[in-house]
C-alpha cells in the first residue's frame, strides 16, 4: 500500500472505533437494537454520509439509509449493507465496518454518478440479543416483521413495537421500509468471524453459500430440593439433565461432518448453591450447510435432551426461536466480485459462511453478495476482534472495482444479467 490508500484504510478503522464509543455498558462495547447509544451512532454515520454528498434517512425499524443517485431518477439501485448492533461486550468491527465501508466507497466516487444509484444501509438490529430475535432490521427490508415479532418482549418486558416508539420512530411506517423496486442487487462486507482466512494467509473470501441455522430454548423441569437431606438417588435434578445433554450435544457435532452446535447460555432456578436445581432454561445453535442435515441433527439432538431427562425423573419441553435455512449467494454476483478482486490485484478465497448475515434474509428478494475481510485470531464477538489495514484496503479496492464490473455489466448485458 502507498501512502494515499494507507490513510484510506486508517481512517475507515478509525471511523469504526469512534462509534465503538457508543456503548450503553462502560468499559465495553455493548450497544443492542434502539439503545439511547443508536442515535450517537446514526449522528456520526449521518455527518459522514452527508458530507459525502448522499441523503440520509432513518426507517420505521431503525435502519440508517444513505442514499446516492444513479445518472437518471428512478436508476437501478445497488444496496451495500451490514449491521450497527453488537453483541454483549463486543469490539469495533463486527457490522460496523461493512457499513462504513460502505459510506467510504461513495467517497471514493468523488462526486461521480453511476447508472445505478447506491442505498448503504446501517441495519439497527441483526445479532438477535435484546429480543433473542435476529434480523430485525434486514426483515423490515423483506416485509417479514409481522404483528407477533412487534410484540415480542424484551427480557424488561419492553416489545419490538414499544421499543420502535421509544427511539422516537412510528411502527405504522413499517412498510415503507421495504426494499425499493428499483432495488437490483446487494452487497455486504463483513469481517470473517473465524480462521480460515488466516489460515490460507488471505485477505478477502468471497461467500456462495450461508449456512442454515436452527436455535431453539430448552427448558429441563425437574424438582427442586434441599442440597443437604435430599440423597442422590431420589433426586429430579435439572442441571445434572441439562449437563449430560450439554456434554450429548458436543458429542454429537464432533462425529457429523460440518455440523457445529452450541449451548451458549444456561439459566437455573432457583439458582442458589444450596437448592437442587428444580428448572434450566439452555439455548441450543445448530447450524450446517445442509438443511436435511440440519434437520435430522435438530432432531436427534432433542432425543438426547428427552433421554438425559428421563435418566433423572425429569422432563423436557423446546420451543424454535429460529429456523433459518442455508442460503445460496448470487452466482452473477460473486463471478463479478471474484473478477473485482482479481482486477484490484488480490486472491479470494472462495467460502460458505458458518455465520447468518443480513444477506441471508435479503437474498431470496434481490440477488445478494457477500465479500469477507480476514479475522485476525480468528476472533469475533470478543473485545480482541480486530482488522488489518492491508486488508481494509483490498476490500476498498475490490468494492471500487466491483462497482466498475457492475456499471460494464449493465451496460452491455449478458445471459439476462440487467
């Protein structure tokens, strides 16, 4: 890198670590869907986005859009895309930076209109913390949200709906936060969140595939007791059930090829030490390329839950949070974002993303790209997550390119692609 695009990749990491001074917990970065530190974060994307000639607005779910026209009104519209909300105790990276990447690329232009106008959107929500519902702000987009997601509560007992109108939005407006007919394609940037691109010692990976995802809650209901004068052997305990599911469902994952499950937070009741746990409320993430794998391992997985129980005189109930399925990209798009990379004089790494991302709800209404930025560790959702400037760089020159291969490729249309 030369001098003028070291400092272009340095400020869009600075610009990433200002709004990470937006947080609602001190001493970390922890800001969820509509939290009082949101309007911080659309002040500073709106000053950036304005001073690079776009309008701005903000929808009825909180999404911050930056609009910049095409050549003639009413042009095709690309979308460039990711999300402001973080989960708990997160770092500067995770969304932010697809979003700022995304503002830096109309700087780039220079004032230079297109034949397509460009939309970068900042999603208010999409890590499903606050209201263990993801997607919020990408669903707005695709006219999913409906009456029983607005009256989902929070763990305040605060809804969608209520949380909409405490940032000062009306959810009445709703639609008219749905994608734009003008509407042509969609793009994301987004950090990697895993090692495989260290691994190869490249910066960029270009998705074809997100992988499915099923999260479930589980609730073991045993019987709560005295730790001290109930004996072993006449105890109904749900902890002792849910960890022997815990152990099961590792297990499990371990001898099915690409499979990952996860139990990620664990609930006991009446949660003191010296009371057998009568209740555990455990969350369940499976995930694979696969659907029919996905499918028969959710279920497999539930026996074992119903077994670890029995064992124990105990029983157990689940409930689907989210049943998301494996989500193709766009084969045009990312042929134009490999030959982008190409041109721009980097090595992509063709990949399937164990992550869900907005483009994963976008991509069955516009055909939908994703390109990955090297995870440094192989670290996300953790205060040490970080990015390199070499590699902000060539995500900048790919964009730069993938809008020229875009323009070309509109203009003289091939095999339908208009």
């Amino acid at each position: 890198m030369t001098g003028t695009h070291t400092d272009r990749a340095v400020r869009i990491i600075s610009r990433c670590q200002e709004i990470a001074a937006c947080t609602e917990v001190p001493g970390e970065i922890t800001r969820l869907f509509l939290t009082p530190p949101m309007h911080e974060v659309h002040e500073l994307l709106r000053d950036w986005m304005e001073a690079a000639g776009m309008t701005v607005r903000v929808d009825a779910i909180g999404n911050l859009r930056g609009f910049w026209p095409g050549l003639k009104p009413g042009s095709p519209r690309l979308l460039i895309g990711s999300h402001l909300d973080t989960v708990p105790n997160a770092r500067a990276f995770d969304g932010i930076l697809g979003v700022v990447l995304g503002v830096a690329i109309i700087e780039e232009l220079k004032g230079q209109l297109l034949p397509f106008a460009i939309e970068v959107i900042g999603f208010s929500e999409e890590e499903g913390v606050r209201f263990s519902k993801p997607f919020l702000g990408s669903l707005a987009l695709a006219g999913k949200l409906d009456a029983e997601m607005l009256a989902r509560p929070d763990r305040s007992g605060i809804s969608v709906q209520q949380a909409i109108e405490a940032y000062g939005l009306d959810p009445a407006q709703l639609p008219a936060a749905a994608l734009a007919n003008e509407a042509f394609a969609y793009l994301e940037f987004h950090i990697e969140q895993g090692p495989v691109l260290e691994s190869e010692d490249m910066s960029l990976g270009i998705v074809e595939a997100l992988v499915g995802q099923t999260r479930m809650e589980l609730i073991f209901a045993g019987q709560a007791n005295h730790a001290g004068t109930t004996p072993m052997h006449l105890r109904h305990d749900a902890m002792a059930a849910a960890a022997e599911w815990i152990v099961a469902v590792e297990d499990y994952a371990n001898s099915h090829n690409g499979l990952v499950a996860t139990v990620g937070r664990v609930e006991a009741a009446p949660g003191a030490g010296n009371v057998i746990a009568g209740k555990v409320t455990a969350s369940l993430d499976v995930r694979h390329a696969d659907n029919s794998v996905r499918e028969t391992s959710v279920t497999a997985i539930l026996k074992l839950a119903e077994t670890a129980a029995t064992r124990r005189g105990a029983h157990v109930t689940s409930s689907k949070q989210l049943e998301q399925p494996a989500m193709p990209l766009d084969p045009h798009l990312i042929t134009l974002l490999s030959k982008a990379a190409a041109k721009a004089g980097f090595s992509a790494l063709s990949m399937t993303s164990g992550a869900g991302h907005d483009a994963m709800i976008l991509a069955p209404r516009i055909p939908s790209s994703m390109l990955f930025l090297r995870s440094p560790g192989g670290l996300s959702h953790h205060p040490d997550e970080t990015v390199l400037p070499q590699d902000v760089e060539a995500a900048l020159a790919t964009a730069m390119e993938f809008l020229a291969q875009l323009r070309d490729d509109r203009t003289n249309p091939k095999d339908g692609h208009a």
